[in-house]
C-alpha cells in the first residue's frame, strides 16, 4: 500500500502558532506589491518551473531511465494546466506561505496518486492536528503536504509572508514614499499664490494646469502673482532610499538567493560574473534546496524505486570553444559517444557513432593503486 494510502496525524502543542487564518493574516497579493518580495518569487517559480523533468527507475546501483509517470502525463494532456505550472504552482506556494498543499483527486489501481492540484493557502488549514479544506475535515491520506522550515516539534512550515510581515510592511512603505506620483513622500514641487488667498477650485485647476507642463517637458508660464518653488527631499528623510536596497538585500537572504538578482547588492556590487557558466552555477546552488525538496516529495507519489530528477544540468551554459574541449574530452575517455555527443548539439547521428571509447590502462592491472596481484 502506497504512502498515501496510510492515516497519518501528528498532534501540535495547543500553543502552537500553527493555527492557521483570520482576518490578520498578511495578503500575498500585497507583499507581491514589493519588487524584492514579487523579484525573488518570479526567480525561484521561473527557475523550478522550467527545468526539464527526468524520470528514472533504481536498478540496483544504477539508475535507468523511465517512463513519464501518470501523474505527469495528466497535466500535459488536452485540458491540463501543463508540468510548467503545476511545478510553478507547488514552488509559490512553499516560497510565499511556507507549506505546498495538494488535493489528490485520482489514485491509480496500485494506490498512487495521478492527480494533485495545489491548494490557494485559503482554502486548507490545519488545527489541532487535523487537515480541513474549503472548512471540512479531510483525511491526511488524501492531501500532499511539502513544507520548507519546519519548527522543532511542529508540522506546518513557517511562512515568510506571515513571519516576515512587518519586514515585509515597511519594505512597502519606503516603496511608496518614493512613489510621488501616488502621493507618498513629500511634494515634487510648490506653486503658490502670492498675491491673494484663493479657494480649491482655482487651486486645483492651477495645479492640473501646472501638473501637464511637467509631463510634458515643456516650461510653466504664469503671471507675476505664483512663485514656484522645487522641493528637495531632506537628507534626512532620504534613507528611504537605503531602506529599499536594505529590503532588497534582506529578501534576498531570506529565501536563499544572490541579492544582485533582485536588485540588490552583493560583496563586489553590481551583477557580473567571470562568465555564463558560473552564473549559472550559481544559480542551481541558490536552487538546490528546492529542487531536492520537489524531488523527495514526488518519490513519495511514485512507484517503489522510481523517481523523478529536475534536471539542473540543462541551464548550465558554457561559451562554445569550452563545451566543444568539454565534449571533445569525454569522447576521448569513453563518458560519451560520438552520437551522444552529437545529440547535445542536435545534430543527426552518424553510421558507427555509438561506440564508447574505453582506454586501455596505461599500467598493468597488478600494478595500479588499489589492485592486489
């Protein structure tokens, strides 16, 4: 019988913060108002979401390659939503609330799920060890449940949206106390009459008047009786700026990705890299988390041995005189074929292509280190 075919509850203290809803839970649709916040979420989904999906089987130490589980093959079918977005879906829903939900729907004749559809975090809650969706109790066997930073002696993830919502709050503010045009921070500029005290309709169609000119580029024209004035933020007040590169930073840090990504700041400043390869080294480290964690929770859903791999390797990318040398290299030593060579390059096989070539060893089997005559 399948995992999920098993009841499983795990109790949580009575004082745990794991209770779920109400009215003061942070809006996701808010934070994402944050460009670190929305930066940082684009990243890790756009990331996961695009990495091709391998699927293999375990042959005692080897690992073989397998046929496209039913649970894939449902969501590129006419009518699903495509693998795309399902893993998109599971790596918002971990990144932003800390816990991927997942309602299974279908199950196999073996007791393996074929349909899972990812849970709005308004939909699920947990209480008092006990699952609920749309408000009704739900056995376990029927949910997916991959959390990221789970508290010593609880079940649920802690969410960066709820955990981090003053961080998140004041992020926002400094955000749009730079946005004058939404009316934070102080006034671009003052047009003041200084002849006489004039009453809110005149007022207002000076300021549209004045308000046009500016968009336009062009000059204000007025009589002798408004004298204008250019506001400059006080040096004081202008840390607003250093509290968005600040957030910038700090989200970074809090969902494990370089800084410079989302518009931030690393140790060496601005965004270079020695070239292609190490950025995108860099990126699949940062990513690594993720990806073992969706890795582990599909082999659950799978049949004993088979698993599934995000295959990282496809966005490491090389100049093209290094991967020809790289290729070139592991013909030579017998790692790849002619053909398989040629297929990463996408080129049509050869006659005679898919010999490997095995070197003979440079030293008698009885002398090499490690041999015993």
């Amino acid at each position: 019988m399948s995992f999920f075919r098993r009841e499983e509850v795990r109790a949580s203290s009575a004082n745990d913060w794991q209770a779920w809803g109400g009215s003061n839970m942070p809006s996701a649709k808010g934070a994402t108002g944050l460009v670190p916040f929305f930066a940082s979420i684009r990243h890790i989904v756009d990331f996961l979401s695009t990495l091709p999906v391998d699927t293999y089987r375990k042959d005692g130490k080897r690992r073989l390659p397998a046929p496209t589980p039913q649970l894939l093959q449902r969501l590129d079918a006419p009518g699903g939503i495509g693998v795309e977005t399902w893993v998109g879906q599971w790596a918002y829903s971990l990144a932003v609330h800390g816990n991927a939900v997942g309602w299974i729907t279908d199950w196999d004749g073996y007791g393996y799920p074929t349909d899972v559809r990812w849970l709005s975090r308004k939909d699920w809650s947990y209480s008092n060890g006990k699952w609920y969706v749309f408000g009704q109790p739900v056995p376990r066997h029927m949910l997916v449940h991959c959390p990221w930073i789970v508290p010593d002696g609880g079940t649920l993830g802690i969410s960066p949206l709820e955990h981090f919502a003053p961080f998140w709050q004041a992020g926002l503010s400094a955000q749009a106390y730079s946005d004058v045009g939404r009316g934070g921070g102080l006034p671009p500029a003052v047009l003041k009459n200084t002849q006489k005290t004039i009453d809110r309709e005149a007022a207002e169609a000076a300021q549209s008047s004045a308000v046009r000119s500016f968009a336009s580029g062009k000059p204000f024209v007025t009589g002798n009786d408004w004298d204008l004035s250019i506001t400059t933020i006080p040096p004081n007040q202008a840390q607003f700026l250093n509290t968005l590169q600040l957030t910038a930073n700090q989200t970074a840090a809090i969902f494990g990705i370089d800084p410079r990504e989302i518009g931030g700041t690393g140790a060496q400043g601005s965004i270079t890299y020695v070239n292609d390869e190490s950025k995108s080294l860099d990126r699949a480290n940062n990513m690594r988390p993720y990806m073992v964690r969706f890795e582990r929770m599909t082999a659950r859903m799978l049949p004993d041995r088979q698993f599934i791999k995000l295959n990282a390797d496809a966005t490491i990318r090389t100049d093209i005189k290094t991967r020809i040398q790289i290729e070139g290299d592991q013909i030579k030593d017998g790692r790849l074929s002619v053909n398989e060579a040629r297929e990463l390059e996408d080129r049509e096989p050869v006659a005679g292509g898919d010999f490997h070539n095995v070197p003979t060893p440079s030293t008698a089997p009885a002398n090499r280190e490690g041999d015993t005559p």
